[in-house]
C-alpha cells in the first residue's frame, strides 16, 4: 500500500535533466529521510505530497521511492521567497526574489500569473524580464497541472515529463484528441498503457485511431519476433482479438494506413501480406541493390589466380582443399558472394586466403562483423584489422527521430574493392540495407556465416534468405578438416546439426555430459563446476573471464537472471570495501561481469591505454564493473577492447549481469568453456538450432549439464520458427535466374 509524505528537499543529491531522476534528502516535520523517484526539476527549498514506499538500499539503508509527486506551493513570505529564489524561474535570483516577496507579499504568485506587467515596478525589472518570469512560471504550473492530470491515468512521471517536453501545453489537448499518438512519440508508453487511458477518456472501441494503433502495434510486435511482414489475414484477427473488434473493421482502417502511406500489402508467398513501410522499402532495396552489385562488372585480378593461390599457401602455411579452391577463384568472378558451413569447414581459411590475394593485386579491403566481439576474434585469427558494421559505416544517432543514421550513404560511399562480412546470420534486414546503401557498384561483396545458426535477433533472415534464393553465388562447406576431426566439440556441432547425438565424455576430450536429474541438482553442479572443478583441473582458467554459462531461457531457476545471482552470490559477494549498487531487484557489485542489453549509439567511451574517445556501446557488449560511485550515482564499467564506458541511472536498466546469458546473446562471441543447463525448456526454445549454436560457441571445452534424454530431445525437436520474410522472393524476382 502506497505511503503519503509531506516534506522539504533540504539537499539535492543526484537529479538528471534529461528524464527527471531525482535523489533528494527531504524534511517532514518529524524526520529526514532519502527520497528517490521522478522530479521534473529539483532544488532545494522546495514541498512535495510525495507517494510511494520504501525500500531498503545495500548501502544507503531505506529510501523513499516515490511513484507520483504533487508539488504544494508555500503560503508564508519566506516559503515563496526561497521558491522564487531556488532557479525555477527564470530571471530571478535571490535579490529579486526579496525585493518581489517584499512588494507583493502572499500575492506573488497570483501577480506573476494574472498581472506580469506589474513586476516592472520592481527595479531592474523591465517588460521583456517580466514576460519571461511570467512564461516560466506558467510553464512551471502546467507541469504540475498535467502531472496531477495523467496520475489518473496511470502514467508515471518520468513519462509525464517526457510528455510534457514534447507537446507542451498543449499536452492534455493532444492525448485527448489522440491518445495513440504517445506510441510513437514517447519511448516508454506502448500500445496497452494508452489504450488503457484511451478508454478511460472516453474512446470509442472502433475509434479509428485506436484500431490503427493497434494494426501498428500488432507489425510492430511481429518485427520484434524477427518477421518482416504479415499475413493479412492473420494480422487482421490479432488486432480485431486484442481490440474486441471485428476484422472487417480492422480491414477497413488497414486500407487507409495504405492510402495514408504507414503500410504496405503485397503478396508474398501466394498471399496478402502487410509490412511497416520501413520493412516493405528495406526488402525492394536491398533485393534490387544486392542485384545491381551481382551484375555491375567487378576489378579484374591480373595474376593467374592458381599461381596466387599457391603463394598465399606458402606464405602461411597452409593447404586449401579443391572445394576450398574452387571457392576462392569462384569468389573473386562474382560482384556478390558468400560462404556458409559450420565449425571446422574453412570459412576462416578461404576468407584469410581472399585477404591476402586483394592486399597482393592492392584492393583496398575492408573486414567487417556485426558485433566487436566478432570482429576481434577476425582480427586474432586473420591478422588483418576487422571493425564493426556501425563503425565501417561511422554510425551516429538521432535523439529527435529515434533513429541510427549512418554516415557513409549513397550519397557518401564507402571507398573499398572488397568488403568482407563475416557472422553474416546475425545480420537483420535494416543493418544489411544501411550496409548496401553505403556500397559503391564495383565492390565486391562477400558474406561469410553459418546459415545453420541462430537467426538475428532483428528482424529478416538475410542470409538464409539470400541462400534460399538461389540467385547469389554460394560456397557451401561441408568437409571438416583432419585437425578440427580431433575435437568432439566440432564433430558434435555437425552430428547435431544432422540430427545425430552427439558423443561425449571421452578421455582427454573436450566435450562432456555432467548426468543430474532435476533442476536443484543440475543448478548445484553447475556451481560446482564453475568455483571448484573446473579451475581445479584446468589451472589456466580464469572463471570469470574463461567460464561462460549458456542457457536457453531467461526466467526460471536455470534462466540467465537466476543463475547470474547465484553466481554472483558465490564468485563476487558483498564485502566491505566493495561498493555496490542496487537498481530494481538487480545489485552491481565492482568487479561483476555485466553485459549490454541493447544498443545505445551516443554512449561515450574511453580507452585507458590511448585516450581515444567514441561514441557507442551496443547489445552483447561484455565487460566488468570497475567503479561503482554512489555519491555521484554512476557506474563506470570497462569492456572487453579497453572501453571505459559511464553508466547512470538513466541507463542502469541497459545492463545486465553476465556470469550466465542466453544462447541468443552469445551469438557472434566465442568463449573458451561452455557451460550449459539442459533440463525441460519450453519447446519452442529446446531446439536443434539453438543447441548448435551453443556449442559452437565453446573453444576449448564444451559441458552439458543434466539430462541424456532432454539433450536427445533437443537434437530431435528440429521445429525451427519460421519467420515472415519476404527477401527471398523478392532476390529471384529482381535477378532473374542465374547463368
């Protein structure tokens, strides 16, 4: 049950501009106490109703967490003179805050807000001065109006004053008219929130603007599952259930989103589909683009590419079979190409063997990845610089649009011969398209990745879709190599891939089931593993850096957020001298291993080494907490390339303790000891392919920890979920049949 307090900020600890966070100390008239919640301003001197409860914090004890405020506006001269003085309004200091109280007395404020011109009889105060004070308190009292406004609704603060910086005062008016609009212009409110107020206010169920919110959100949500488009008619029964409407109704407004220029219909695959308009342009453009590079002629290598080849294999020291042969001569004929095959099958090889050929014939190459950590395993194992996608493409974000935008365009081009993608399955639709946008006709292009894996965790299925089309070149490997036959871990990722089980527990091997029956047993031994075995046999093993744990699931007891507390319990407990903080129900502790849960493109880093200076931290990111500094509310936490980045509680939520994370995060990463529960999964997520992806995630030892059968059951359950992608048809319809 929520608490009511009436008390004075006596001291401001922390408020951020941007969203309001505010830690306050504040007086009742019987205590002082810490406050914590959602200020739009904040200075000392100042009342508030405040409701909440409280809480209990690691460090600072209990705190009173405040969900909605009500600022009282003092009655004494002293009360209104330290508010006029405290910097809420503008153009008055604490002089001018006197001299006004010892003019007006208790009918300041009526004057500031009905008489403005009569504050020039204060000197010093001229006309343009007096309409200002005027303006900001007036702006100052609509905040505090519309915060009361949206308290019925619902609608914490820190959405409020988001509100109230976009629309102004004019914020009541608009969600009135339109309470749908908030979607799309305030990060934090979805569908079900304004909905929910839409119906108190008095919309009607088949209000136009509430079903084509819903037609919106129900794409939106599809995209956010990885599908592209829609089945229309399966489109229209989702929105028509989650609105209590008929679909004839959503056909109709769906018709005008079309006309209105929002979606799009199509027919992919023999039916009517819909798309966001952003997917739909995404799909013809990178279909057409991939296209034109195919067919633009390409720099021509002049040297017998037989006798480069042979150089190349002296030169390093390796042997390239037939298939591999033919796969690189193959490559350099084609404007766009790519190579698929699991562990072991020589993607690194050839592409290692194309760099060297390019550098030879002086092609300016670029090698590039979807994420950093797969673009330092490319440079580890090739020797050749790999960057980021975002970084080739000098990233930026648009705060105003929501947007990431890219600096290399069309209109600025990427000046590169050759671009190399590998881990292209991690790759969704509007990443490829960005990256096609940027690539000059003339550039050869070839994508490297297991088709096999674990889709992008946005939407599209771009590489599987341009290999499905058979319309680009493509290498497929499917021999393992002598040396990579000797371990099971590589053996057991293509058994799996086939469907076969795999072998485990051989003398000396580096793949092993752990047998434990039931959740509390698998949990246990997996600890165990972690603190004592592991380390004990293997006595090069840092586990905080060389242990990851792998988990196909998020919730439960053999979830990430489960698991990542206990072992954080064990591996990195509270102690005195290690300051930590709590937000929510997670606790960072300096020295936890964290990861970043999405992408934040003005993040400012630093790197120790050389003082260099960006801007980016993205989704996947692992690093350690160095600092925890609560008396300036900040988290500073440095990553695996030396980037030491600031943390505040604005973006605390981005983080996430990382001694265990889900398959799907690992993608893109390699660690040298997997550890993974397997025990009762959902079905949807106990699959063949996630299974391989989480074992050709381990280097140097992979351990599954449970049981025979649900392994077994996992290699069985090929029921991989298909997604709506429509990028497959449209690449056979824009390049015809292959010659």
């Amino acid at each position: 049950m929520l608490e009511k307090k009436e008390a004075v900020i006596a001291e401001v600890i922390f408020h951020n501009e941007a969203n309001g966070y505010t830690v306050a100390v504040c007086e009742s008239v019987d205590e002082q106490f810490t406050a914590v919640g959602f200020l739009p301003s904040s200075s000392k001197g100042r009342t508030y109703a405040l409701s909440g409860k409280w809480d209990k914090h690691p460090i600072y004890g209990e705190q009173f967490s405040f969900s909605s405020y009500e600022e009282v506006m003092p009655q004494s001269n002293e009360g209104i003179e330290s508010f006029l003085a405290s910097g809420i309004l503008k153009g008055i200091g604490k002089k001018t805050a006197s001299a006004i109280v010892a003019r007006f007395g208790k009918d300041t404020f009526d004057i500031i807000r009905n008489e403005p011109e009569r504050l020039t009889e204060i000197g010093g105060i001229g006309p343009a001065k007096a309409r200002t004070i005027s303006e900001s308190f007036q702006s100052h009292r609509e905040l505090a109006e519309i915060t009361l406004y949206f308290r019925n609704y619902d609608i914490n603060a820190e959405s409020v004053i988001k509100l109230y910086k976009r629309y102004g005062s004019d914020t009541v008016a608009l969600i009135e008219e339109n309470p749908y609009r908030v979607i799309k212009d305030v990060h934090g409110i979805g569908f079900k929130k304004a909905d929910a107020m839409a119906l108190k206010i008095g919309i009607a169920k088949d209000d136009p603007h509430r079903i084509k919110s819903a037609i919106d959100f129900v794409l939106r949500w599809y995209a956010s599952e990885g599908n592209t488009y829609v089945p229309q008619k399966e489109l229209c029964e989702k929105a028509g259930e989650l609105l209590d409407v008929s679909s004839e109704d959503v056909e109709d407004r769906l018709v005008e989103m079309v006309f209105e220029g929002d979606v799009q219909i199509k027919n992919a695959e023999g039916r009517p589909a819909v798309y966001l308009m952003q997917y739909f342009l995404a799909e013809q453009y990178t279909a057409g683009k991939l296209a034109e590079l195919n067919d633009f002629p390409v720099r021509r290598i002049r040297a017998d590419v037989d006798a480069l080849i042979k150089q190349t294999e002296s030169r390093k020291g390796i042997k390239l079979s037939d298939n591999q042969q033919l796969a690189v001569t193959s490559i350099l004929a084609y404007g766009v190409s790519i190579v698929t095959g699991g562990p072991g099958t020589g993607k690194t090889t050839i592409l290692n063997t194309l760099i060297d050929i390019f550098e030879y014939e002086g092609l300016k190459t670029a090698v590039a990845a979807p994420t950093g950590r797969a673009a330092k395993r490319i440079t580890e194992t090739s020797g050749y610089g790999a960057v980021t996608i975002h970084r080739l493409l000098e990233y930026s974000y648009s705060e105003d649009d929501d947007a990431m935008l890219f600096g290399r365009t069309e209109e600025n081009p990427l000046e590169y011969d050759a671009i190399i993608v590998d881990e292209a399955s991690m790759i969704d639709l509007l990443l490829m398209r960005g990256l096609l946008a940027a690539i000059k006709p003339g550039t050869r292009l070839i994508i490297v990745g297991d088709a096999d894996q674990l889709p992008s965790v946005g939407a599209g299925n771009v590489l599987r879709n341009m290999i499905e089309s058979e319309r680009i070149y493509c290498i497929k490997l499917t021999e393992i190599f002598r040396q990579a036959q000797e371990s099971l871990i590589i053996v057991n990722s293509h058994r799996i891939n086939k469907g076969e089980y795999p072998d485990y527990n051989e003398r000396d091997g580096d793949f092993f089931l752990v047998r434990k029956n039931g959740e509390k047993e698998i949990l246990a031994a997996i600890k165990d593993l972690y603190i004592r075995r592991l380390p004990g046999y293997y006595t090069d093993c840092e586990p905080m850096r060389d242990i990851q744990i792998l988990t196909p699931v998020r919730k439960g007891m053999l979830g990430s957020l489960n698991l990542n507390a206990e072992l954080q319990g064990l591996l990195n407990p509270a102690r005195p001298g290690v300051c930590e903080r709590k937000f929510g129900d997670k606790i960072f502790r300096e020295g936890d291993k964290v990861m970043q849960m999405r992408n934040n493109y003005n993040m400012k880093w630093k790197r120790a080494s050389n003082l260099a200076e960006g801007e980016g931290i993205f989704n996947g990111d692992v690093g350690f907490i160095h600092t925890v500094d609560n008396e300036n509310g900040r988290i500073v936490v440095v990553f695996d390339d030396d980037k030491f980045a600031s943390y505040d509680a604005t973006n605390f939520d981005e983080l996430e303790l990382a001694y265990a994370m889900t398959v799907h995060k690992s993608q893109g990463s390699e660690f040298p000891i997997v550890v993974m529960p397997v025990s009762w999964f959902p079905p949807i997520l106990a699959v063949r392919n996630l299974l391989y992806t989480a074992v050709t995630r381990g280097k140097r030892l992979v351990v599954m920890v449970g049981s025979e059968d649900r392994l077994q059951d996992m290699v069985d359950n090929n029921s991989t979920r298909m997604r709506y992608s429509g990028l497959a048809e449209n690449l056979r319809n824009a390049m015809g049949n292959m010659q």
